[in-house]
C-alpha cells in the first residue's frame, strides 16, 4: 500500500475520547499520531460523525477531526486546525 501521509506519524497507544456534545463522548484508543492526525481504535462505528473533536486527558490534548478513512473498528482523522481547541 502506498504510503499517502505527508508527515510520518510515531506509535502511540492512550486513550481519547471522541467528544460528540459535553455529555457525550465515545471512548477510543489512539494508535498513532503525528502534528496532522492520527489512527484511532473504536470498539464500533455506530454513531461517530464526519467531524468532531479527540480529547486525550493524560496530556490535556484537544483537536477538531476530520474524518479520512474508517474500518470496521479503526478511524484514520485528519487534524482541522494546528491550534488547541478550546
């Protein structure tokens, strides 16, 4: 498979949540992440939206997502804005 990322993206493996309204969210593993996006791990793909916004507690880590490619239990995202959400 060719390789399409324009910057190389490093193992990870900590938990996220896909934040949907803030009451909601889904809880996800990320597998590996860079500056632009990262692959995330989801036990189902029921109800996750094109857009939402990856939490990562454990360093306080806040991006607005764009979804590029889904899986049967895997989401490749695409980072909206360099910048911290707030």
């Amino acid at each position: 498979m060719r390789e399409r990322r324009k910057l190389q993206r490093l193992r990870a493996l900590k938990a996220g949540t896909i934040s949907l309204s803030h009451a909601r969210g889904i809880i996800c593993r990320v597998r590996n992440m860079s500056p632009a996006g990262a692959c995330l791990k989801v036990t189902s793909q029921i109800g996750i939206p094109g857009n939402f916004v990856l939490l990562i507690s454990y360093n306080k880590f806040s991006r607005a997502c764009h979804v590029i490619w889904r899986s049967e239990t895997k989401l490749g995202v695409q980072f909206v804005s360099s910048e911290r959400s707030a």
